[in-house]
C-alpha cells in the first residue's frame, strides 16, 4: 500500500521499501527526498525544534516523527507558507529598539516560525507569557528569544486583520521613533 | 516586567549607519530560503556523491596496534576506506587546529604554534574519547559508512588517561603528547611569552606595603559554541581541482590549509562558504582535520564526498576551561596597588589556541584595564588532559578572566567598605587615558541607573525576603571593550571592491563568512552611507552573501567581533574613490576640471554655479558605460586610540531552600564608539545573554570520572537556555570613546558574554551573603555555600 502524505497543499504518494523505510523520519524524507531543506535537523533527537513542521495544523518535531506515521496527514512546511506571511514578515521586520532583532545566523529561524504558527492557530491572541511557553521548546543559540517574542506578538496583534493590513505596516505604524523598518 | 525601550541617541546623526532596521538578509532566512551547506549539498544536487564517517576512539587515551579495515572494504555500498597505515594518510605533516590567531591566513611554517603541533589526521593515537583517528570510509550511504565502521577490527592499547589539569601537572601523571610537553603543561611560547608573561613593577613588594589585600578562586569550565548548524563540507576532487563547501568561517585560511597540507596549488583549492549557522568561534581557524580526510576520500573514489557531524560529534571543541587565582592589594584610600593573576588552564586533548586565551588576551587586558595599577603579575600554566579540546569561543580568553577580574574587584571594594562603582572608577582606565576614565564612568552609570543600583544593592544577605525563602541581589562586572582598529593591525590588508553600474546601482564585493553576526548588513549600510552623493539607499546594493575563494576576495575573517566596521571602514575610502572617478568621468563630458565638480544626490555639478549638472546615470549614458570599479585594501588604522568599555549589571533572586538561582534582570552595556547598526548590536547584547547565562547557570559538560567518557553530548542533558528561562534583558548602546577612522568603532558581539558569569555571581553574593568560586551555578552548590547540604 502506497503512503499518501498531503505536502504543502499537494499530495504525494511513497512507496514502502523504496521510498519510504519503515525507520525513516519525516525530516529525511522532506529534506533529502524531496528537498525541503526550510526545516534543520541540528539535533536529530528532538531537542531543538529547528525541524518543527505542522502536521494537521500542530507543530511536530519531523525528527521525532516517523515518515509512515504522516501517512493520510498534511505536513506544512515552511515552503508552504506565502511569502507574505504576516510571520515571516514580522520575523523579517523585527527591530524595535530594545529587543534586537528576531534572527541572526537564521538556522533556528524557520523551526521558530513553525512553531509560532502552529501556537497562533491554537491561540490567535497569546498574551507574553503564553509565547514564551509556546516557544521554549525551540532553542536558539544566537540568543534573539526577545525580538521573536516581540515578532510573535506583532504578527498575532497586526497580522490578521480583515483589511490585509500587513505586519510589516502595521509595525512601521506602531514603531517608536528612530524605528526605520 | 514592562518597561519603555530607549533608544540610543547618536553622536552624528547619519542616514543609514546606526539605524534600527531589519537585517539585509533577514526575508530570506525568516522564510526558509537561505541555504546553508548541508542544504546546498544534498545527494539530490550531487548525484554521484558519497558519505564520510570517521574511526572515533571509545577510549579517552588509547593507541591503535592493529587495525583490520578489510572486511569493512567488501561490504555493499562501501566505496572506500582509508587508515592510519595508507601512505597518503601517514605521510601528511602533523598539523595544529589553530594555525593563525583567526584574523589572517598564514601558512604551514607560520602557523601560530608551530611547537604545538599535536594532531595527526587520521592517526593512531587517541587522545580523547570521541578523537577522530585510525580510520575512514566513504559509503552511498552514512548508515552503511556506519555499518562499515563497526565492520573494522580494532586492536586497542587502552593508556591510562586524566581529566583533571591539576593531577595531569603532577609527576607521575599521564602523559599525553610526550613529544611536546613531557609533563603535560604547554611549553612556553614565542607569541604569548613566559609562563610568568606580565611582571610590570613588583607585584611582592606592592603586597607586602598594601593596607588591604583579598585573595579569591574562580573557576570556568567547558562550556561549548553549540552551534545549531553542525559541521559539514564536501570536497570534489576532480582531476587536479578540488572544491571544498564548508561551514568553515575562514575560507581563505581553509584553502591555505588544504592547499599545504595536501600539496595542492592554491589555484587548484576553491573553498565555497554560503551561509553559516552559528559559529562562535568553533573550530579555532577552520584547520580541521576532517577536511584533509575528505578530500582524500574523494580523490581515492573519484566522487564528492560529503562529512557532516551528528550533534553529538559536534561537541568537538569548546571554552577553555580556567582555574584562576587572583590577589589584590590596596590602600585604605581604594587606589589598587597591586594585582596578581594565575591561570591553570585545561587545553583538553589538543592545545589548538589554549595559550591565546591564556596569555594573550590577559595581556590586551594589562595594557588596558590594567594600565594604571602600578605592580601587576600575570601567569599562566596550560595543560594537556584528556579532554574535549579546547579552542575559540565567543570572548575567547577574556570571560575566564572576567570571572576572576571581577571576583577580585568585588571582593576588594567589601573589605575596603567602598561601592565597587566607586573603586572601578578610581583605578580601571587605560593607557592612553587618565582617570576615571570617561568611557567606564558612562558605561557603569547608565548600569546603575537601570538596574537601580541605589535602591536594590544591600549588604551581603541583608535584604528582604520573599516568599518567606528567596532573597534578592544585585551585582555587576565590566570589561575593557574590543576590538578597536588598532588592536585588529594583525589583521593585515582589508579589500573591498565597489562597483558602481551605468544605472546607479551598486554591488559590493565586502566578503566574509555570513555566520548570522550582522556584519553583512553593517557593509550595506556603511556603503549606502559611503556613496550618499549617489543618492542611493541600501536597496540599491547588491552584496553577496556567500564567499568564494575562487571568484571573490579575500574573506575578512568573522572574529573578534571588529568586521561590523573594519570593512566600513576600507569602503569609506574605496567610496571616495569611487567619487573621484566619477568626477573624472563627467569632467570630460562637462568640460571642466574635475575638481571643479562635486556629487551630491545623484546629481554631478560644478561647484561654481550648482545649476550646471547632469545626472550621475547622464555621465555614463553620454559616456563610455563603462561601470566604475574600485578595488581598494588597506590595513587598520593603527593609531592608539585606547579602548571603551562594557559592563553587565545582573539582578537575582535565590531560592534558599532548593538553591535554585534564577536571573530576573540584566542590563548590557557596551560603549561602542560609533553603533554601527542598531538592531543588529542589540540583538548581539541580547543574544550573548543566551550563552552568558548558559554558562553561569546550566551549561556543564559532563564526564564519568571512571572511563572520561562525556556523558552529556546532547542538548537535553546540557542545557543550553530557552525562552523561558531567559530574563528580560535590557540593551544600553552608548557612543562616548571614539577609535580613528570615519566611524571609530570596536567590537560588541563577544563582549556581550564576557561578564554576565561574573555579573550573576556577584548578585548572589549580594542576595545570600556567601561566595561561590565555580560556576555554572547549579543548586547544589549554592546550598552548599549556604551550609545546607554538606559534600
């Protein structure tokens, strides 16, 4: 029996044995299979969360999840994303003075951003401490917790507004002043 | 907790250089599209490639008496297998992990140490459990390279091994690279000096003549980069060129490295780096063994050979951990008279560039920070065990002094009964500068104003409880900044390459290894700024992010936190260069001398009569479209400007029951010069905070004392801190030294973990009222210093 795994709004079919093994995880065959290479796999033992991808709408850790285990499901990676996603951008124009920025070497970025979406349709509107909680399963390393925080907040607060208003205007609007975004 | 960000104001006010805004590159890598090296070498692109797994040693110190690789050649999907004993593998050089300081490429015979050359690629003594030795496969895939591992017959002499650096000074320890250090302790060197390497007056006289004298302990362990993207290259050895994709920050040093030890012509090496994940000063320079055994695995198969670390193999090199013993001396007045500092460091296996922490940054140190204190001693003992080496890592050398440093000042400011603030003014400036020392002044006041100095600092254990079990403190450290220019002229000749087009636009040929510091964005910046009078913006340039050693030039390495500015700095010039061309170019056209012209907005007039002009586009359309390329190097500005400085003020609260220290408020301060890029600052003074913190209270590496084997290779044993057990964190960028050139800059990213350790530290003292010399701060040891628990 072929595994039908829904990837980005489109489904594919793996053959076992061939495509798929049984021990196979879900980050090896979206990156080396079929070259979704958004996700990282830094710590392969679910540590990290920079392989965090949506399975159904909630955040799974590809490392952790069996490839056969996705079978019949939908995977959103962050290729799946539009480009103007209100949470990519918000990651993207973060740099209100006080908090940084929301990335720098960027590996951890989009595992970041996963998990922040997945915790935004579970919660819309999450008050600082229920990011804070929704993200501390994601670790990253150059230290930018604050302006992804920030990020978050923004892009739950400005980013789905009926109008389309963008997080990008709606941050340059709300900016303290010396904000150049 | 809430409060109002303020933002810095800057000494001038410039349109784009010291802006907050996003990172140039911030779209890309927030929507997954940036590409790092295992994604750029995924089998898919690279059909015919193979898989490197590496012999490590389950022995902390072992030597191979035989191996038998034969039954591991023969399995299926086993392309190749190398061993100790193949020619192309013993006869390579024995080299060092740490050619160069990490900011030029040197060669072979000048590599920083060249007594110190401790590792053998691929050979047969292991020095450390998890040592890269013996041997080699290449596989179609990394599980049969695994399988062809096991497969390999391995005769051990199990040595006797020691961990701790005290025991490994004593005779009759183990020793480790007899050949170089007989007794385990690194033999004196050329470039660090001595192992007494700063006697400035008399250290002894000055103790024995002051009213006051403390003495203290600090130690700092193996804490490690964690970088989250792990090692990895392939190497394409096809015919006589080999290409090599890394992750490694120093792509000119790796083809010098390769290129030497492989005998290969530098024109023959083309080292690619794209993105990087996080380096933090992993892997000394880039000389890594693993290369030369890729390589050669892809010479023998004819095929790209691609090697890449689990997580657990990339615990491959770490901060060198430091027993320090400080002494100060002073007069009841608070002058410091005296000051005397000794280091027992623990290099772990290889010496890499033990001895640049060690010795060379103390004595930036003495000549800094410690210029006004009239009798200093300084020395310094690294020694080999059989440990996880030991190598750069972010504020290399300076946070295991800082431990100590600020161990002291504290220490020394109770007995005196004086405010620390006020001893540190009274006698840490530089050599350039009188005191107190305005930087320092500046830096501290801003801390204590923010941490509210004044309101929370108590006696020692004297303040109020909470929660009828936890007591609160507030304590600080500063550091004397880096780099200014002049402390980077090691650095040699930076190159830039502006390339103006017939449309205006602009690409910038700046290179150096994009490992996520902000860097990249500081040279769009400071070239939009640069080339103002074209009247163009940041959008308008176009700036590679990856560095090739083929196509571009030299890479300006991404240490000590200075390329924010040393590149600005060279694309300064090359923009007035670039102006001076294009007033040649139009003075033709218009008839005029071209100094009689001047550029502003895009726009070239004669300065006579500002209505006569063309455009700058108009110059090249009437002209010969040909764009303006300038190409421009020069070394740093080695005028002595002395240094600013930095500080972290902590506020902690302490649980005296469990022991459990949590931070609830740091303030990070670092007088920059000139804030390059605003964000991009913060987000280094913010972020250091991870690691800072880390290494105060929950980074550990682990061994079993039994067998040295580590225990803890992983990030669910060593506990690097999430979101939420970080405290919020107030950045503070100040503008009040000024180093030489347009911008007169220093170095933040490093600084920024420097004295947080010790920062906390002397927040607990000041909550509880008992030192603790060790850190990370678990539990246990707070409440043994509370009396609580016994060992």
């Amino acid at each position: 029996m072929a595994i039908k795994i829904k990837i980005n709004g489109q489904w594919h079919e793996f053959e076992p044995g061939r495509d798929i093994e049984p021990a196979m995880t879900l980050s090896w065959l979206l990156r080396e299979k079929i070259g979704l290479t958004g996700l990282k796999v830094a710590c392969d033992e679910g540590a990290c969360g920079a392989c965090t991808v949506l399975m159904d709408g909630k955040a799974v850790l590809s490392c952790m999840t069996l490839a056969a285990r996705a079978h019949g499901h939908e995977i959103l990676t962050i290729e799946g994303l539009p480009e103007d996603d209100p949470l990519i951008r918000a990651f993207a124009d973060q740099c209100e003075p006080g908090y940084g920025t929301a990335l720098q070497c960027g590996f951890c970025t989009p595992g970041f951003v996963m998990t922040a979406k997945a915790l935004l349709n579970e919660n819309p509107k999450p008050a600082p401490g229920e990011i804070k909680e929704g993200l501390s399963g994601n670790i990253c390393r150059c230290g930018c917790y604050p302006g992804i925080a920030r990020a978050v907040l923004r892009a739950s607060h400005f980013g789905c507004e009926p109008d389309g208003k963008s997080a990008v205007r709606a941050s340059a609007e709300s900016a303290p002043k010396g904000c150049r975004p | 907790m809430t409060r109002t960000p303020r933002p810095y104001t800057p000494r001038v006010a410039r349109k784009f250089i010291g802006g907050y805004r996003p990172r140039i590159d911030a779209l890309e890598k927030a929507g997954g599209k940036a590409q790092f090296v295992d994604d750029l070498t995924l089998k898919s692109r690279f059909p015919g490639m193979l898989y490197a797994k590496v012999l490590r040693s389950p022995y902390a110190h072992a030597r191979i008496k035989s191996i038998d690789a034969s039954r591991a050649g023969q399995l299926p999907g086993v392309k190749a297998v190398l061993t100790c004993k193949d020619p192309e593998v013993s006869e390579l050089l024995p080299t060092s992990a740490g050619w160069t300081d990490g900011v030029d490429t040197v060669s072979y015979e000048r590599m920083m140490w060249p007594h110190l050359r401790d590792r053998r690629v691929l050979g047969d003594h292991a020095c450390w459990v998890t040592d890269e030795v013996g041997a080699v496969v290449a596989a179609e895939s990394e599980r049969i390279a695994e399988e062809a591992l096991e497969a390999i017959k391995v005769e051990w002499e199990i040595l006797p091994f020691v961990l701790d650096p005290l025991e490994a000074m004593k005779p009759g320890a183990p020793v480790i690279h007899p050949e170089i250090a007989p007794r385990n302790i690194l033999p004196k060197d050329a470039v660090g000096g001595k192992d007494v390497f700063v006697d400035k007056g008399d250290a002894d006289k000055g103790f024995a003549e002051a009213d006051v004298v403390v003495e203290a302990v600090s130690v700092h362990h193996n804490a490690t980069q964690s970088s989250l993207d792990n090692w990895c290259c392939l190497v394409d050895w096809k015919s006589d060129k080999l290409t090599v994709l890394s992750n490694s920050y120093e792509a000119d040093q790796s083809r010098m490295h390769i290129s030497q030890m492989l005998k290969v012509p530098i024109n023959k090496v083309r080292v690619i780096s794209s993105y990087v994940g996080g380096q933090f000063g992993r892997g000394d320079t880039g000389d890594q063994p693993f290369f030369l055994f890729t390589a050669l695995l892809s010479k023998k198969t004819g095929r790209p050979v691609k090697f890449r670390h689990t997580r657990r193999e990339s615990f491959h090199d770490s901060r060198q951990p430091a027993i320090y013993t400080g002494k100060a001396g002073a007069k009841k007045d608070g002058t410091i008279t005296t000051m005397y500092f000794k280091a027992i460091g623990n290099s772990g296996a290889y010496a890499d560039h033990t001895m640049f922490a060690l010795k060379f940054a103390p004595t930036e140190i003495t000549a800094s920070a410690l210029a006004h204190i009239p009798n200093v001693r300084m020395e310094s003992y690294g020694v080999y065990t059989n440990k996880l080496p030991a190598c750069m890592m972010r504020g290399v050398g300076n946070s295991q002094f800082n431990l100590i440093f600020g161990h002291v000042v504290d220490m020394l400011a109770e007995k005196l009964s004086m405010d620390p603030i006020a001893l540190a003014l009274k006698n840490f400036g530089h050599q350039w500068g009188g005191l107190p020392d305005k930087s320092l002044e500046r830096v501290l006041r801003e801390g204590a104003g923010r941490i509210g100095w004044r309101a929370k600092r108590h006696k020692p254990g004297a303040g109020p409880v909470y929660d009828r079990v936890k007591k609160r403190g507030v304590g600080f450290s500063f550091h004397p900044g880096w780099h200014a220019e002049w402390q980077e002229a090691r650095r040699g000749e930076i190159r830039v390459r502006i390339t103006v087009n017939p449309d205006c636009s602009v690409t910038l040929d700046a290179p150096t290894v994009e490992t996520g510091t902000g860097s990249s964005t500081c040279n769009v910046l400071g070239c939009a700024e640069a080339l103002g009078f074209l009247g163009i913006g940041p959008g308008d340039i176009v700036s590679p992010h990856t560095v090739d050693t083929e196509t571009g030039l030299k890479d300006c390495v991404q240490t000590d936190s200075a390329v924010s500015y040393l590149q600005s700095e060279v694309i300064a010039c090359a923009a007035r260069e670039v102006k001076h061309r294009l007033q040649e170019k139009a003075a033709k056209l218009m008839k005029a001398r071209p100094e009689e012209l001047d550029i502003a907005d895009g726009r070239v007039y004669r300065k006579a009569a500002a209505g006569i002009g063309m455009t700058v586009r108009d110059v090249f359309r009437r002209g010969d479209m040909l764009p303006v390329v300038v190409e421009m190097g020069r070394p740093p500005n080695a005028e002595k400007t002395g240094v600013p400085y930095i500080a972290n003020f902590a506020e902690v609260e302490v649980d005296t029951s469990t022991g459990k220290v949590q931070v609830l408020k740091l303030v990070v301060i670092n007088d920059c010069g000139t804030v390059m890029y605003a964000s991009g600052a913060e987000a280094q003074q913010i972020g250091g905070q991870v690691t800072g913190v880390g290494e105060a209270l929950t980074e550990e590496i682990i061994y079993d004392e039994a067998t040295g084997v580590p225990l803890n290779f992983n990030w669910i044993d060593y506990r690097i801190p999430t979101m939420a057990d970080m405290p919020d964190i107030e950045p503070v960028l100040l503008e009040v030294w000024r180093g030489a050139g347009e911008y007169g800059a220093c170095g933040v990213g490093e600084g920024t973990v420097t004295c947080t350790p010790r920062a906390v530290l002397n927040a607990v003292y000041n909550a509880i009222g008992a030192r603790i010399d060790e850190i990370p701060l678990k539990p246990e040891k707070v409440l043994k210093a509370l009396g609580l628990v016994t060992e």
